[in-house]
C-alpha cells in the first residue's frame, strides 16, 4: 500500500509569452517598491521594472560562491524584494541573499536548470559545496517567460534541458516519490525530450520553447518536492570539488546514472514516458545526436580524480534504488568519463517522426502511410531485426510477387494466409451486421462465368457426391430480390479449380445465375471437399517453416450483384467438414457454416447500397 508525505511549496508561477512586461505588477503585488535585480542578462527587466529598481548586481557566479554572495550582500540597504533574472546561478544567489537578509524574492529563470521552485540552496566556500533546504527559500513569485529562453543558445539549451530531466528522472525513484510527483515528473520526461530536438534543430520555435519550458518547470517542481539520488550527489561533488561546469556535467552524467539504476521500477515508465525502449540507452543517444558533451573527459575532468570523487559520493549513506558501493559508484564514474554508450537499443524514434512527416498529398494515404511506417519501424526496433532477417524478407516478398501470374496471385495468398483479408472483411461486416456475412474473395475467382438457367448441373459429369443447391435472395426486410446475378465457383472432388489445371478448357464448376420473381435459384453440382491452396511458392514455404498445414474447409463461393443493393461475396462452409476450426486463410465464420445432405438450402440477405 502506497504511503507518503508531501509538502508543496507555496509560489506564484506566470507562465507564458512576454510576462515579462508583468513583473513590475508582481514586485508590487508582494508589497514591494525597492528592487535589487540580480544577473547579467538583466536588460529587458531593467525597463519592466522601471523606477522599482534601486540597484543591479551583474556579477553571478556559478555553483553560487560565498565571496560573491558576500559582494551582492553589500548592495542590499534599503531594498525590499530581490528580482533574480538568468539561470541557476542567479536564482542561487537570489537565494543566498534571501537566506541572509530575509527578503521576498521573485525568479525570472532563463534556462532550464529549475532552482527556481526549490527550498534548497548550494553553495560553495573553499572548494566545497554544502546544500541547505529551507521552505523559506523558495522564491514568492517565479515568472517564465517564454521569451526570454529564445537566445538561449543550443548548447546550452540542450545541456540545460537535460540538466530538468535529471530532476524528473531522480524524483521517480526518489524514497518521497508520490502520484503527484510522479505525474509532473513523467510529463516533464515527456515535454523535455520531444521539446529538445525541436528546439535544437529550430531554437526559435516558440511552441517548442513553451514545451521545453514547461517541463522544466514540472521537473524544478520534483526537485523542489522530493530528494534526489546519486545523480545529483554526483553533479554537485563534479561542479562543486573538481569545477565542473554544472548543466553539461549533468548531461554528461545523466544515462549513466540510469544504466546503474536500470532495475528500478521508474526506468520502464521514463521510457515510456519518451517513447523508447531503453531509457538509458535513448538518453545517451539524445544527448548525442543533440551535440551535448558526452565524456567526463571532454570537461576537462582527470581520470586520476575519479576515484576521490566516487569517495566523495558515498562518503555518506544516500537514497538511491540500487544499493551505492564506492566501486560501483567509481564504475559509473568511469562509463561517464570515457563516455560509453549505455547498454540498451538505439532509439529510432526521431527517425520514424521523419518519415512520417515527409508524406503529404493525399490525407488519408498520407495517413495509412504514415501509421505503417510507424508499425513497421516499431517491429524492427521492438524484434532488435538483423540485416539477414531483413533481408531474407525482402527476398520472401521478392520471390511472392516473382511467382505472380494472371492465375497465381501469390499475394493474395500472402494476404489470406496472414488473416488480413479476413480482418478488413470482417471490419467491413462489422459495419452491416443485419446482411448475410461475407467471406474472402480468394484467387480462384474469374470474371465473366457462363450464363446458365437455374437447374442446371455445373458438374456435368464429373466424379463427386451430388448436391443440390437452393438459393434465396432478400433485402433487409425479407422481400424478395429479384434478378439478382448470382456467380458461383468451387473446387472439382480432388480440390482443384479449373484455372489450376491447364489441361481443362473452358470454365468447369463456375456459372453465372439469376434470381427468379421470388429471389429464389437453384442449380446442381457435386459436393465441396477440402482441399489445399496453392503451396508450391513462398506461401507454403512460409506454411511449412511455422508448422501450418495448407487446407481449406470445404466450402461453395457465391459473388451476388442486385442494382440497389451491396454487393456481397461470400462462401458456405460444410457442418462438420474437415479443418472448420483451423481453415488455412482464417476464412470459416459460424453464420456461415451449413448442413450439407444430398441437398442444400441457403437465404442470403442483400443490405442497400448507400453509395
Ligand atoms: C479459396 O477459397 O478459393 C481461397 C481463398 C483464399 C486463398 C486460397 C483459396
Ligand atoms: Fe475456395
């Protein structure tokens, strides 16, 4: 049973396009007239805030050094509330002054590294970073302006946007996690890594920006909730002990973090969350098809500090899902720092959502093309297909259209066998469920039968248990229809058509009939046996391989055309003839199945053609 506490913290968030021209409504809104404005990209606040500004301090530093506070600090007399406008560092120092003089303070975040929801503050002061959390640390009134993240340039973008994600991801499998947090988490998930490339490839798209933006403020708000894990112990030693810059170390560090923590119940749902397979793999491959750094290495990061960094880490007892072990902790260290792939299938994602785009024209083709792209790159991602699998089946589907003739429709077969045909007809009934059913058309059928009168025996002859067979044809409501043109066609007693035997001439056990004043015909002919479809190409092949034997229960095609009425083509299967229950081409359906004595009787029902 789920237990949990959570506490959330009270702010005021505008979020939006251009809430910047709000913010001087928001300094007096908290009461305030006397505004210290922190950060060095300052300049369009400077004009928002107008005469409410009493003094700017440019100087932010990363991993918010004591020194600088100290700086800043000296600026406060008389000011009344703190306006921190850039990234992490100025929210920190907003933060660190809040945390010294007690003023009200609002952040106006221009990246996505998400403090700005926080009651936690980190701090460095000799090479040393130590994190405090303190509600009070929240800022009032945080104000996203879309804007404002438009010159954010890629790089940082990308690395920064990462940076979120590791909060969403951490806070999933955080010892506080709970279905509030979950739900902004796994949609923070969702908007940071569909929003990235977007940004990435068009970093002025606003709708992108807002995405991208609006994640980051969900997973600010994990942050803010929950503890995180290793990861961010990680970051903050890399940042904090070895001057690692902060959103690129995250970047870095992040898919490795989540190859070790691959067993946690959290990593499935991320990885739905971004629509991939694996997780870590996906993240790793995000950051890299981005540009974002990849190695520890590449920061500038000595192989002969890891080990001092992984004692760092565990050198007190952290949450985390899988148990911390220097060594363990020290391999990831390691992964990180030559910037191996994690473990895991490579994500195609992006290059489904190519394709599918590319299609235009026709809407509805470009819709039944896009959705097959879609379900095909799925199979090969989801069945890991190799090159020879693939090939193999191209060969397959090369050799099934090679063996097509005018009277061998391999494809057809191809279709049948698959179930399809009998999937889009049993769509198509499910649309008319008051007429007689239909069945598959099947590759025998020819156009153009001979015109026979009703009475006539279509067996003339042949070897063969005599039948008689009765038809009826009615509308919906029963009344007869007449001049209907009833073709109809089956296979000779040992399970051949005409068209499959060269030496016959002519049309055998195929005719052509019309219904009479009361819709009824009636016709000779010999009793319908099972028999085997065409197995001698890629079909039986393919029967043989899966264990699939090739017959079909026994059974009379009837193709009926009436004006006004749809058009129904359909068979009658014999009660208890054999493989009813595993017909080759999926084909048998219970209104269908019929008594078959010496004789037959069958009502078919015709519905309006509306088209
Ligand atoms: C047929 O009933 O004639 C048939 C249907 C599908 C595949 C092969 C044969
Ligand atoms: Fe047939």
């Amino acid at each position: 049973m789920e237990s949990f506490e959570y506490t959330a913290h009270a702010s005021r968030v505008i979020f939006g396009a251009g809430t910047l021209a709000r913010l001087g409504d928001e300094v007096t809104r908290l009461g305030a007239s006397r505004v210290l404005l922190l950060g060095d990209r300052a300049g369009r606040s400077l004009s928002a805030l107008g005469s409410l500004t009493v003094a700017h301090f440019p100087d932010v530093a990363m991993h918010t050094p004591v020194e600088i506070t100290e700086q800043a600090l000296s600026r406060t007399d008389g000011v009344d509330c703190l306006v921190s406008v850039g990234g992490g560092s100025s929210t920190g120092l907003g933060k660190a002054l809040a945390a010294r003089t007690g003023l009200p303070q609002i952040a106006v975040p221009t990246t996505y590294a998400g403090s700005e929801m926080t009651p936690v503050l980190g701090e460095t002061a000799y090479g040393k970073k130590t994190t405090r959390r303190d509600p009070a640390l929240v800022p009032k009134t945080v104000v996203y302006d879309v804007e404002l993240t438009l010159g954010l340039p890629v790089g940082l973008s990308v690395t920064s946007g990462l940076n979120a994600m590791a909060h969403a991801v951490e806070a999933l499998y955080s010892p506080q996690a709970n279905p509030a947090v979950d739900a902004f988490a796994l949609d923070a998930v969702a908007r940071i890594s569909r929003a990235l490339p977007v940004v990435s490839a068009r970093p002025g798209d606003l709708e992108a920006r807002a995405d991208l933006l609006a994640g980051a403020w969900l997973a600010s708000m994990c942050l803010g909730a929950v503890e995180m894990g290793v990861h961010h112990k990680l970051c903050h030693i890399l940042g904090g002990s070895f001057g690692l810059p902060h959103a690129e170390t995250h970047a870095v560090v992040l898919p490795h973090v989540m190859a070790y923590n691959a067993s946690s119940p959290a990593m499935p749902r991320i990885a739905a969350a971004m629509g991939v397979a694996d997780a870590p793999a996906a993240v790793f491959d995000l950051a890299a098809r981005l540009g974002a750094p990849l190695s520890l290495a590449s920061l500038g990061l000595a192989e002969a500090d890891l080990a001092a960094a992984a004692e760092l880490a565990t050198a007190q007892p952290y949450p985390n899902p899988r148990p911390l072990s220097a060594a363990g902790v020290r391999s990831v260290l390691g992964e990180a720092w030559r910037g191996e792939r994690p473990p895991g299938r490579p994500d195609i994602g992006w290059l489904t959502d190519e394709v599918v785009a590319s299609f235009g024209g026709d809407p509805r083709l470009a819709q039944l093309l896009g959705d097959l792209v879609r379900r095909l790159h799925g199979f090969v991602a989801d069945n890991d297909l190799t090159e020879d699998e693939w090939k193999g089946a191209i060969d397959f589907l090369s050799r099934t259209g090679q063996m097509c003739t005018p009277t061998r429709q391999e494809f057809v077969l191809l279709s049948d066998t698959l179930g399809i045909s009998s999937a889009v007809d049993l769509l198509t009934n499910s649309r008319s469920p008051d007429t007689t059913p239909s069945a598959v058309l099947g590759p025998f059928y020819v156009e153009g039968p001979p015109s026979v009168p009703s009475g006539t025996d279509l067996a003339e002859g042949l070897p063969g248990a005599p039948l008689r067979v009765d038809v009826r044809i009615v509308d919906l409501s029963g009344q007869p229809v007449r001049e209907a043109v009833v073709d109809v066609w089956q296979s000779n007693e040992d399970g051949f058509y005409d068209v499959q035997l060269p030496e016959l001439e002519g049309p055998v056990l195929r005719a052509r009939l019309r219904s009479d004043s009361d819709g009824r015909l009636w016709f000779r002919t010999i009793r319908p046996s099972e028999y085997p479809i065409p197995d001698d190409g890629p079909v039986g092949q393919m029967l043989r391989a899966t264990g699939r034997h090739p017959y079909r229960a026994p059974h009379l095609h009837f193709m009926i055309n009436a004006p006004g009425f749809r058009q129904l083509i359909t068979q009658l299967f014999v009660a208890g003839g054999a493989y009813l229950d595993s017909d080759a081409v999926f084909g048998v359906k219970p209104d269908l199945i019929v008594e078959f004595t010496d004789s037959v009787e069958f009502t078919f029902r015709l519905g309006a053609d509306h088209a």
